[in-house]
C-alpha cells in the first residue's frame, strides 16, 4: 500500500504552516514581518538551490524521491516543490527558537 503525497507532501507543507500557525499563535515575535527574516529566508534560498539542485537533478541523482510521494512539481533544477516547504520550516522554527530566546532574556517576550 502506498501513501502517496502524505508520504512527504503533506508533511512538508504541514511544517510550514504549524510553524506559522505556532508564530501567531503562540509566540508572537514578529519576526515574519521583518525585512531581516525575509532577506535572511533569501540568503538561505540562495545556497539550498544550487545544493538541492545538485543532490536532485534528474539526469543523475543523489537523492531520489519515489514519484508517487510528490507532487511533481520540480523547479529550478529538478527540486521537488516540497523541500521549499521544509526548508521554509526548519529555517524558521530554528531563527524563532532563537529570537524567542533572545525576547526572554531580555525580558520582552509575551
């Protein structure tokens, strides 16, 4: 029996959208309203394409993905759509532990 997208489709966008949800719900930083996060999420994208395009092209692969687990949806570079949503979230959860952190210690978080 196959899972199909809720193999890793749907675990990656639902990671983005609980890490958001947790954001505004939750924490409150405000941090994806500031310029800083965005070109930070910039940067980041600026190192995970020419990585993830190497490690999934499709004329010679390292990571392969079973097309039944993804939309199929690939860009630029043969990159699954998914692992956008996942980095999305990793990189975020990461910098809003760190900025909830850094609110504590200064006495300034909700």
């Amino acid at each position: 029996m196959s899972l199909g997208i809720f193999a890793y489709t749907v675990p990656a966008i639902a990671a983005a959208v609980m890490v958001c949800v947790v954001e505004f719900s939750v924490l409150r930083t405000g941090l994806l309203r500031r310029p800083a996060y965005w070109i930070s999420m910039i940067i980041v994208l600026g190192f995970q394409v020419p990585v993830d395009g190497w490690l999934t092209k499709l004329d010679a692969p390292i990571v392969r993905y079973d097309p039944d687990h993804i939309l199929g949806i690939r860009f630029p570079w043969d990159i699954p759509i998914e692992d956008f949503f996942f980095g999305f979230a990793l990189v975020t959860a990461v910098l809003l532990g760190w900025e909830r952190a850094r609110q504590r210690q200064e006495g300034s978080a909700p």
